[in-house]
C-alpha cells in the first residue's frame, strides 16, 4: 500500500512539473508589421499545437516598455520573453553583436543573412548560457541613417546629433569613430526628439524607420548602409523548462518555422519600404565612392574599441573570416 501511494506520489509530482505555462511576451513592433503578424500566428498555431499547454499574451508596440525595460521584467518573472534588437541582445550576450560590426556588409543582405545561419548555432548556445532560450533570429535588415539636415559625406557627418541607446557599447564605439554627437534616448522617445531638434539622426532598417513614423519628421536617408540588424525571440529558460519535452519542440519548431518566413520576406519589404519612404518626400543621398575606403578603416577602429571588451576575440575573428 505504501509503495503504491509513493508511485502516486511521484506521478503526481512529474505531472506538476510540467503543468503548461503561459508565456507573456513584448515586442517593439506594432502588431501589423510582417514581424507583427509573425509572432501571432506562431502563437496560435503553438497554443493549439499543444493543447493548449502553452500559451501566448503579446504585448506589442513598445507597451510593456523599451527592451532593456522587458529585459528586467523577464529576469524578475513578470514577463517571459520577447523579440530584442541589437543592445539589449548585446546586454545578454556581446558575441551576438558581431552581426552588427558596422561596414561589414555594405549593401549585401543576402550575404549577412547566409553569414548569420552559419553562426546562429553558437550565438544560441552563448543565449542558452546566459539563461534564454532562441527561439529564431529575425533578419531586420541593412541599417541607414536618416536626419533633419542634409550631409553628403561621412566628413559632413562630424557634429551631428544622433540617437542612441544608453549603455549600447557598440554604437557607441561606432558613433565615437564617425564623431557624431550621442544623444541616449529610450526609443519611443525618438520621434518626438527629432521633433524638437534633441537630435538631428538616428538609424534603422526602413521597415523600422515606417514603423516607427521617424519619416514624418526627417527630409533625408543616407543611402549608404552602415550595419545589419538582427533581433531574435528569446524565452526565460526557466520559463521554457515548465512545458514538456515534446512541448518544447513544438514551440521551438514553429518558432523557427515563422521565423524564416519573416526573414523570406525581409529584402523585398525592406526594399519595398525605401521606395515608400521616396514617396512620402524623404530624399536619398549618395556617398563619394572614397567614403568606402575610409568606411573600412572606421570599422578597424572599432573592432579594436571592442575586441574582448565587448565581443570576444575569437568570435571577431571567427566573423571576420566568414565574411571575407
């Protein structure tokens, strides 16, 4: 009798172990972006999937707060998860930045993309060691400036007032070498900014840019791309651990699936996006071909601002012959 009441006992104890877990997620994007629409079929399909065990609560458009906002919510149980971009990725882990080494790329997404699966696999165990789980990197596409004031060559960028995320080490690094002036500013406080004059620049993919509605308030792109961005949807492990095995796969598999989807999409939209923002009135300004040469040298700066401060070196160099 006693064994049988300890059998039950243990069975009782390996189903609370697993007792399905509803996951409360923050996401910059509005929700009628393609990153939007994205993570809500992958809600609905993973909550049907798994009867139900586990569950999806999006908060979109920046309502629960910026990234490092949701970041500490996470880390205190109020949230468990969302999709990070660029610094908040780097508060987690810095190796995942060396995707976003400013003049790595240019203008050749496809390669950052081929680039990104090849290590994708690293910068996932890197997440897992700091207690998230990847659940798919997101390709937000080349990164341009916009501004207020026209400028026609990196030399005509020296003064100019740029947002920037506070604590973001590699911006930071990047903006010092170009020697623009840093302005830190949570993000939804960019468009007011520009409004007002705060700052005259700030950055982003140009489906970030329509999003974010900066196009109502600058007159000019520099059509000269800097960086490739990167986000990725990240889950407190904690979190994750209280589904099922089987349910975990689940999840993870759609996760990926309708990440890939996204990322299929990204060139075209992002392409689509800069012939929307020349429609709205936004002039696109072109770069002397020498301010490619001296793009180079910039970068070398930078990497060495950043080289096992910041992101190791051997992932650099990893990078680096990757790209080359």
């Amino acid at each position: 009798m006693l064994k049988k009441f300890c059998a039950l006992c243990c069975l009782f104890l390996m189903g609370s172990a697993f007792a399905g877990q509803q996951f409360k997620l923050a996401a910059l994007v509005p929700e009628g972006t393609t990153w939007g629409k994205s993570l809500k079929r992958f809600a609905q399909e993973a909550e049907a999937a798994t009867g139900g065990e586990a569950t999806f609560k999006i908060y979109y458009g920046g309502v629960a707060g910026d990234e490092p906002d949701v970041l500490r919510k996470i880390r205190i149980g109020q949230y468990q998860g969302g999709i990070f971009t660029g610094k908040t990725l780097g508060d987690i882990s810095g190796d995942v930045r060396v995707m976003e080494m400013p003049f790595s790329f240019y203008g050749d997404q496809k390669k950052a993309s081929a680039v990104m699966t090849k290590l994708s696999a690293q910068f996932s165990q890197s997440l897992k060691t700091k207690g998230f789980v990847n659940l798919g990197f997101y390709d937000v596409g080349l990164v341009y400036l916009v501004s207020t004031k026209k400028v026609t060559s990196l030399n005509e960028l020296k003064g100019i007032k740029i947002w920037s995320w506070e604590g973001d080490e590699l911006v930071k690094a990047m903006l010092e070498s170009l020697e623009l002036v840093s302005v830190p500013l949570a993000l939804p406080d960019v468009l007011s900014s520009l409004s007002t004059g705060i700052i005259n620049a700030a950055y982003a993919p140009p489906l970030g840019i329509l999003a974010l509605q900066w196009q109502t308030k600058v007159k000019y792109l520099v059509d000269f791309p800097t960086a490739f961005s990167i986000g990725a949807l990240l889950i407190s492990d904690k979190a994750f651990a209280k589904l099922k095995p089987e349910h975990q796969k689940i999840v993870s598999d759609l996760a990926f699936k309708y990440a890939k989807e996204a990322n299929d999409k990204s060139i075209a939209e992002n392409e689509a996006a800069k012939e929307a923002l020349k429609k709205s009135g936004v002039e696109f300004v072109s770069f002397p071909a020498e301010d490619y040469k001296k793009a180079a040298s910039l970068r070398s700066g930078v990497v060495a601002k950043l080289k096992d401060k910041y992101i190791s070196a051997k992932m650099l160099d990893q990078f680096d012959r990757e790209i080359k």
